[in-house]
C-alpha cells in the first residue's frame, strides 16, 4: 500500500470545515460569561470589588487592573474580545488573591510574569529577580492562598499550585 493511499482518510479531516475553532466549549464559555454581565451588571461589579481589595499591594497588579477596567469600558467587538476579558479576568482575581493571601514573593513573581508580561514562552518562565528560596519554603510549609472559609473551597491554591502559578 503506498503513503498517499494510507494517508487519505486524513486528507478529508484535513480538508474539513474549522467551526469548531469557533464553536468550541471555551468561547461557549466566554460567551456565556458576556451574556452573564449583560444580564446582570452587578455580575461583574461584584468580580471588579473582589479585584480591587487588592488595589496598591503591588504596582504590577494595579496596572494590570487599570487595563483591565479600560478594556471593560470599551463596549466594542465584545464577542471578538470574549477570551481575551475572560482571561484578563481570571488572571486579574488570581492576582488579587495571591496579593492579600500570599506571601510577598509569591505575589510578586506571579504579578511580574503573568500581569506584567515579564516571562518567556515555555512554562514556569520567571523574572531572574525572584526570590525562589522563598517561594520554596511557603511550598514546603504547606502554604495555601485562604483557606476555604475565606475563599471557598474550589478557590483555594494548593501549595503546589500556588506556588509555581
């Protein structure tokens, strides 16, 4: 059997439609969560207030906010934009936490890679500043960002997590 034969059921996948880029359970989401505030504007004012506690502990993080609230007043192309609200939404609430729950250096090596785009592409990439001896010791002390009272329980880092977010 010659490679074109063998290869031709994968010819037709390659030459199928793409909707599902489109159309896939992440911009359902991302959808959703517009149709959600559209709904319900105290929606998003309620995730804006949990943002905002923790306004001035870091200056990454107040930056990122201040992005974050001029590209939520500017109504256009909202459903192009979806993802991208989406993930400077969680990125912002990751950073609120980590601001008022962890400690500093955590903090600030999440604020400098992830709110001030100081890392590089592959994972864990962070800025040659952090404190890493640190950070290790909160993993290793069990370190947890709120416990579930404060936070809830599907809220709360695991030290693992938290520590290499």
């Amino acid at each position: 059997m010659k490679l074109t034969e063998r290869l031709a059921p994968l010819a037709s996948l390659l030459n199928c439609d793409s909707h599902s880029i489109w159309e896939g359970s992440g911009n359902v989401q991302c959808l959703e969560m517009l149709r959600a505030v559209k709904k319900d504007a105290g929606t998003l004012e309620m995730v804006l207030q949990e943002i905002r506690a923790a306004g001035r502990g870091n200056t990454h993080f107040d930056s990122f906010a201040d992005r974050l609230e001029r590209e939520l007043a500017d109504s256009t192309q909202l459903e192009a934009r979806a993802r991208r609200l989406a993930e400077l939404l969680a990125l912002a609430l990751q950073g609120s936490l980590l601001v008022r729950h962890a400690p500093h250096e955590v903090a600030d090596a999440f604020c400098a890679s992830r709110l001030a785009g100081d890392a590089g592409l592959a994972f864990g990439t962070l800025p040659a500043d952090t404190d890493f001896d640190v950070i290790i010791e909160a993993h290793d002390r069990g370190f947890n960002v709120g416990t579930s009272e404060q936070v809830g329980e599907e809220f709360a880092l695991s030290p693992r997590s938290a520590a290499i977010a």
